[in-house]
C-alpha cells in the first residue's frame, strides 16, 4: 500500500501528525511505502508511478488538491492499462470539500482502520479539457467540481493568501469569494451540454459537478452524486452584485436552487467558450481548487471510472 502525503497541507497539520500516522498505518495494513509532495504535480506522478508498480491502494493525504492530483495519477494509469489502484482518503487541507459527506471519522486512528477494513465502491470521474496559462491545450483528470468564472478567481486568491492554514477554510474562502466578486465583471460563455442546443450566458460561474462541495463548505450542487453517471450543472448568472453577495449564505446549505440567477441542469458533456470579446470572455477554470487556466472547455463525464475505498 502507497501513501502520499502533503506535507504542507492544513498549514503543516499533516506533517505534525506524522508519527501518530505512520504508526495508525503500520497497525492496520503492516508494510507502508510513504512519499512526500514537494511540488504541484507532484502528487499525479508518485501516484501514477505507485499504479504502474502494482500497488492495489494509494491512500492521499492532504487537501482536495492532493486528492485530486492522486486520483488523476490512478485514472492516467488506468487509462494506458498500467493498473486499476484504489483510491484513499486522510484528509487534511484549507478545502476538504470532496470529502465531505462521506462521513469518514475525524479520529486518525479509526479513519485508518476503516479505509483498510472497508471494501472499495466505483465512482465516477470527470476529464476537463482547457487552455493552460502558457495557451497550450491541456487536460486532466478531476473527482469532485470543476467549474469557471469566479470560482477561478477565487482559488488564485486563496492559494495566494498568506493566511491559508491558519484561518478556518469556511472563512478564508467566504471572504476572498466576497472580495473576488466585488471586482468580478460578468463574462459571456456558450454553453452545450450532451447534443442539445448550445445557449448563451452572462454568468458569474458555471460548475460542473461531480459532487456537492467546493469552496470551503458550499454545498453548491445540493443534488449531485458520485455514483450516477451525470453531472450537476450549475449556473450563476448575471444579477445585482449586493444581491448576491448577500444570498451567498443560502449556497452552504444548498438553499440557492431556486434563487432567480441559478439555472441547474444535468448532463455528461458540457462545453464553454467565449463569445465575444476573446480575452475578456476567457474565464478562469477551477480544477477542484486549483486553477490551471481557462476557457474554451470541455467536461466529459467518466462514470464508474475510479474505486474508493471508505
């Protein structure tokens, strides 16, 4: 059994529990091979290369960040037939979103307990396809919400933040959401999803869902769900900014599907561009709290493609 860790991750938390994790990992699975992130990337590639060395489990311990990357490392080597790894979680970070909800124990000891005692269970994946920073295509693997616009925004402000680790994610993220969109202007997308007519947009987000939580607790697709094959779409569009900044409290818990600027729709393809004005239109993407680059963008479901075990 591998294990990734980020040492970083919840402002050096993980790194402080480090003996009491190892010990927790020697006594329920006995020999444990443990590598360390240094850098972003870093967490696909140990976890591509522990899938290629047969390794049956990788446990990512970290943020949604490091559990992302892990996951996109497994679904990679699965996809070139290098193995079919299952996927841990030890989550610990300033976003924990994907984690939420399935109830795992906050105790280390019995979180490690259970993920070894537990048996694995498929959920879906989602691929983006986007234009990175440099203006190359790009694309990866992701298990939670990707999605564009503020939340892009958002994400290179609280990964920016001097303060991340050592405020509660729940704030960090409700302020810098607050002060992204005050400067935020609304952009004009195209939006297609599977073979219906593609409509126009001024929005300030479109999330596409895998499952229910981003931004540090908002339960931003209140009906989506990892194992049924489709995303939860959901769009935010242009209104009064004072309006919407006041209802952001209805977001956390789900109580925003029937404000007047949310539209949600389902599907298992979804694809953005920009209309207009190219440069002003290119929202930023959100690759489950990182982000990479920006629109055009396409999101392809991937149902069934990745085994968790919790």
């Amino acid at each position: 059994m591998g294990v990734i860790l980020n040492p970083v991750a919840g402002g050096g938390g993980l790194e402080r529990e480090r003996p009491r994790l190892v010990s927790a990992l020697k006594r329920h699975f006995g020999e444990v091979e443990l590598r360390e992130t240094q850098a972003c990337g870093d967490a696909e590639r140990l976890a591509l290369d522990f899938a290629v060395d047969g390794f049956g489990l990788v446990i990512a311990a970290g943020g949604d960040g490091t559990a992302s990357e892990v996951a996109d490392g497994l679904l990679q080597a699965a996809d070139e037939g290098c193995g079919a790894a299952e996927l841990g979680l030890i989550p610990c970070g300033t976003g924990i979103d994907f984690a939420r909800g399935l109830g795992l124990p906050q105790d280390l000891d019995a979180l490690v307990r259970r993920i070894a005692e537990a048996k694995g269970r498929k959920i879906d994946a989602g691929r983006i396809s986007y234009v990175d920073d440099h203006g190359a295509l790009a694309s990866r693997h992701f298990i939670n919400i990707a999605s564009l616009g503020l939340s892009g925004a958002t994400d290179r402000a609280v990964n920016a933040d001097k303060r991340k680790g050592r405020v509660s994610a729940k704030a960090l993220f409700y302020w810098r959401t607050v002060a992204e969109f005050v400067r935020y202007r609304f952009q004009n997308v195209r939006i297609a999803i599977d073979e219906g007519e593609p409509f126009e947009a001024r929005m300030a987000l479109v999330a596409v869902a895998n499952g229910r939580y981003f931004g540090g607790g908002m339960m931003v697709a209140p009906d989506a769900a990892l194992d049924d094959g489709q995303f939860e779409i959901v769009i935010l569009k242009a209104a009064g900014k004072l309006g919407l900044i006041r209802d952001i409290r209805l977001v956390y818990g789900g109580q925003h599907r029937n404000h007047p600027a949310i539209t949600i729709l389902r599907g298992r393809k979804v694809t953005v561009e920009p209309i207009g004005d190219g440069e002003e239109n290119a929202a930023l993407v959100d690759i489950d709290g990182e982000s990479p680059g920006r629109i055009p963008a396409m999101f392809e479901m991937l149902p069934g493609a990745l085994t968790l075990r919790y």
